[in-house]
C-alpha cells in the first residue's frame, strides 16, 4: 500500500458512521424494482401488477433475495437477545392484495379499508420488501399493542441496524395515510439509509415527497 493510500484508507475510517452522508437525492424511488422504491396512496407501483423477479421463501413466507437475507439476519439477531420474531405476511401478489382489501371492504367498508390496507397495485407488500412480524406466541398480532411486546420493542429499537424501517409509524397517519403499524418492516437497503430515514420518520419525509393520506380521485 503506497503512504497516498495509506493516508486515504485512515481518513475515511475516521469519519464516523453516522457522520456518513445519505443523499436521498442519489436513489431510484421510482422502478417498481429499485431496493429504494416509494408506493404511497399517490404513488402506485408501474406496473401495477408488478411482480418482482426473485422471491425466496423464509419461514413460508416469501421476499425479495435481498431483503430476505437481511431478515434473516434481523431475526437471528433478535434470537440472540432473546425475542423470538415471527414473519406473519411477506410478498403479496396483485391478485393477492385485491383479494384482501376487498375482503376488508366487506367487512368494515371502504374508509376503514384504506386506512388499513393497501388497494391493490399500491401495496409496499407487492414489492417483495416489505414483512409484517409477529411474536412467536401470537400477542397483539397486526395490532397497535405489538409495539409494547417483545418483538415490538425489538424491532423498533434494532430494525434499521437491518436495512428496515417501521413505514407506518405511529403519529404519521396524515403523511402515510395508514394508522400505526409497529409490525410492518420494510427494508430500504441498508443501515445508512434505514438510519436516516427512521430519524426522518417516513419514507416521504426523507425523499421530500407530498404526504399521502388519501389516493387521488
Ligand atoms: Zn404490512
């Protein structure tokens, strides 16, 4: 190693990692297939019925390649401490994701439907990135109180050491038109931006974007 890249090599190891610059303007937010993608009530998925190319399966559940490794990793981390994370609901199709949210609509009618899941097309979980968790016993399943559980706690302290953010945080509604989900992870590509965007609160917040509580007529 020459003394010039002996001295870079030290330089660069002495900028702390949260001193490390994340660029939100250096990001693809807009492929359906981008690790960065942003799906919002005004911004659905082109195509909406995209599919994404490489699924694997992690505890019968299915996620992009990527994200899947990540949590693993996540998960194997939360075992070590302690907290037994279960996944509840990974990737979701097109057809899947109408499936439910007409089901909801049944049941509770369109406005609740939409503050609680995604209309087809607009969903993060037909991205492949996204994996709604769960503790091993079952407490407060895709409920608010799974943030006071074990999981919950875990996950919102350690997600993004992952490449995660919780999406839909609590007090948020009004920009991500979804009420608090404490359970739903969506990974973001690392733990630069996982950092930065968590400390933005939103996905919409760190790329500047409009909030979108409603879809557009
Ligand atoms: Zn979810």
């Amino acid at each position: 190693m020459t003394a010039a890249v002996a001295g870079l090599v030290l330089s660069l190891g002495m900028i702390a990692p949260s001193a490390m610059a994340v660029d939100p303007g250096a990001y693809d937010i807009d492929s359906a297939s981008s690790l960065q993608v942003v799906v919002n009530k005004h911004r659905p998925l082109n195509p909406a019925t995209y599919v994404p190319g490489q699924l694997v399966r992690v505890q019968g559940e299915r996620l992009r390649a990527e994200a899947a490794d990540a949590y693993k990793q996540l998960a194997k981390a939360a075992k070590a401490a302690g907290v037994n994370i279960m996944p509840i609901s990974g990737y979701r199709s097109y057809s899947q994701q109408a499936s439910l949210y007409d089901s909801y609509v049944r049941q509770y009618g369109q406005a609740t439907a939409d503050a609680i899941a995604a209309r087809p097309g607009y969903s993060e979980h037909q991205t492949g990135l996204a994996m709604d968790i769960g503790n091993a016993s079952g407490t407060c399943a895709l409920q608010a109180c799974f943030a006071t559980t074990p999981a919950g706690k875990w996950a919102a302290d350690h997600a993004a050491e992952h490449g995660f953010i919780i999406r839909y945080p609590a007090g948020a509604e009004a920009t991500t038109g979804y009420t608090y989900e404490p359970w739903h992870l969506r990974y973001v590509g690392g733990r630069d931006i996982a950092d930065a965007v968590t400390s933005e609160g939103t996905l919409e917040a760190f790329f500047d974007l409009e909030a979108a509580p409603d879809y557009l007529p």
